[in-house]
C-alpha cells in the first residue's frame, strides 16, 4: 500500500515541473519567471492539476541528491533496526535553524516521504504526521539490513518545492540485490502494467503506462492523491529523485501517460503507484535512457514536444 510511484521525470509539455534541476523546467506558476538561484524541483504538475504551483527548480542538481538545500535541511531523529517496527521521526529545518511548521499542500499532502533500499529493491511512499513542534512521524518498517534512501518532498509555505534526502542505515549482515533488468512489463499482484515510450536524456518524453488485470485493460482506476497515478524515478547509480504526473486529459485507464524528463543517460527505475478497487498498489520498471535516434529507431514516438 505504500506505492508511490512519483519519481523523476518532469513534465514538459504542460507546463510541469518538475524539474528544475534537471535543468530546464520551468514550474508551473512560475513560469516565465526570471532563472533564479539552483532550486529543487519538487514534483512536476500539469496546471491542469489544480495544484501546479510548485516551485520550479532551475539548477544543475536533480532533486534528492542533498539531505540540506536552500537553508533547508533534513534531519532524520531516529534509528531503525531491521524488522522492527519503527516510530520514524524526522524535522526539516528552515533557514532560521527551526523545524519548519507551515507547509503547503501538494498533491493531498504536506510532505511526501519516500524510503528506498539503495538497491533499488525496495520501494515505500508514505504520509507523515507533523506534529506541532514541527516533528513528523510515520510507521516504518525496513525489513532487512542495508543502505536506504529516504526522500522528503515539499513545499515549505512561501517558498519553492524540495525535495531533500538522506541515508538510512540499518545494521546487519546486508547483500544487496542485483539490478533489476530494463524490461516494458511489470507485475504487482494480478496486475500487469506495461510501459511504452522511452525516455531520453534532456528532452521530455512521453511515457503511457497500461493497466491491466488478469490481462483485461481496467477502465476504472480511481484517483490516489489526486491523479490515476503518480510516478517517482530514481537514477540507478545516485538515486537523483524525479516525480512526474500524469498529463492533462488523464482517464481512469487503462492508459495514463507521463510527461517526463531525465537529466543524464543510464538507467532509471521508475515506480507507478496506481489504485484500483479501493488499494494502491506499485508497479517498477528499469528503463534506460536513450539517445533520441535510438529511441525513434525503437518505437518511432515522437519525443520532442
Ligand atoms: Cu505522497
């Protein structure tokens, strides 16, 4: 249930953002915007969203790559131990050194809290609760031992969207798990999504997803945090954080489509959180970044929008 699916891509073609760090968004709302100092993107949002007032990142740095950016830092306050349930606290401090307090919603939420196994294995999105000394709280369990990755996505009131991370490491005897292989299908539970388009470094591209159980298209998937999907990737090799969201005209499947943009070559592993008959499942894929030859030579998809 903790799917999340929002990584990194950014949306183009509408106006999205996301992305400022991977160089080129400009956030919804903000654009036509003067480029200002290197800011994170935070998720890229279609206007069409209702929510795309994000802060655009224009910057040389994908988000997630720094626990502190802005004057804004994350600060996880707890140790978790493999397999054991955990009481996760953390605070994003602010430029004045306090929690910070006043944060704007985005896509339902005030922070977005992804935690991901270094190895790319393991995958939660979770809600925080943030108390009123500005500590967040959540559930959290990481079931074996090894380097995690956890992600704080927000929006800081006033201010731009980030998203900060920070490693998390459980003690124990670790063996992490090969990358999983570039593949168009992924399986989770009875459904099978599979993955058309490519992505291509620095350029939008236009990602469609299909949704199917037991190998008939739903038509009916329900809206999670506002969209049919949401979908995180994250670069293999430093885990550069990327959320993208559906494009405008999105139905309830079994097609939703993505606008988003990679900064770098190599493989990214993208995770779609989608829900259906009242849960969130998630859906991972590895796909590599190709040049725009390579990718019209593949599928003939028009990439440039
Ligand atoms: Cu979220």
């Amino acid at each position: 249930m903790n799917a999340a699916t929002k990584l990194g891509v950014y949306v183009l073609g509408l106006a999205v953002v996301f992305g400022g760090a991977l160089g080129a968004g400009n956030a919804v709302g903000t654009a036509g915007s003067a480029p200002g100092p290197a800011r994170q993107p935070a998720h890229a949002t279609p206007a069409a969203d209702g929510h795309g007032d994000h802060g655009t990142a224009k910057g040389d740095t994908p988000g997630g790559l720094q626990v502190s950016e802005n004057g804004y830092t994350l600060s996880p306050l707890t140790t978790v131990e493999a397999g054991e349930p955990a009481d996760f606290r953390f605070t994003v401090t602010g430029p004045d050194g306090r929690p910070v307090t006043d944060y704007q919603v985005q896509h339902d939420k005030k922070l977005h809290f992804i935690v991901v196994s270094r190895d790319l294995a393991s995958f939660q999105h979770l809600h925080p609760v943030l108390g009123a000394d500005g500590v967040w709280s959540v559930p959290l369990t990481l079931k074996e031992p090894g380097a995690y990755r956890a992600f704080a996505d927000f929006v800081p009131a006033g201010g731009s969207g980030l998203t900060l991370g920070a490693d998390l490491l459980v003690a124990g005897k670790y063996a992490p798990r090969a990358p999983a292989p570039v593949s168009r299908a992924a399986t989770v539970d009875d459904y099978t999504v599979y993955l058309r388009g490519d992505l291509v470094p620095g350029q939008a591209s236009k990602l469609t997803l299909s949704v199917s159980k037991d190998d008939r298209p739903v038509t009916d998937l329900q809206r999670y945090l506002g969209a049919y999907g949401h979908l995180v990737a994250l670069r293999g090799g430093d885990l550069a954080y990327l959320h993208v969201h559906p494009e405008d005209g999105a139905t309830a499947g079994p097609e939703i489509t993505f606008h988003a943009q990679v900064p770098s070559g190599g493989e990214y592993r993208l995770f779609l959180d989608f829900q259906h008959e009242g849960k969130v499942r998630t859906a991972a894929f590895t796909a590599r970044a190709v040049s725009v030859r390579q990718a019209i030579q593949s599928d003939g998809h028009d990439h440039t929008h």
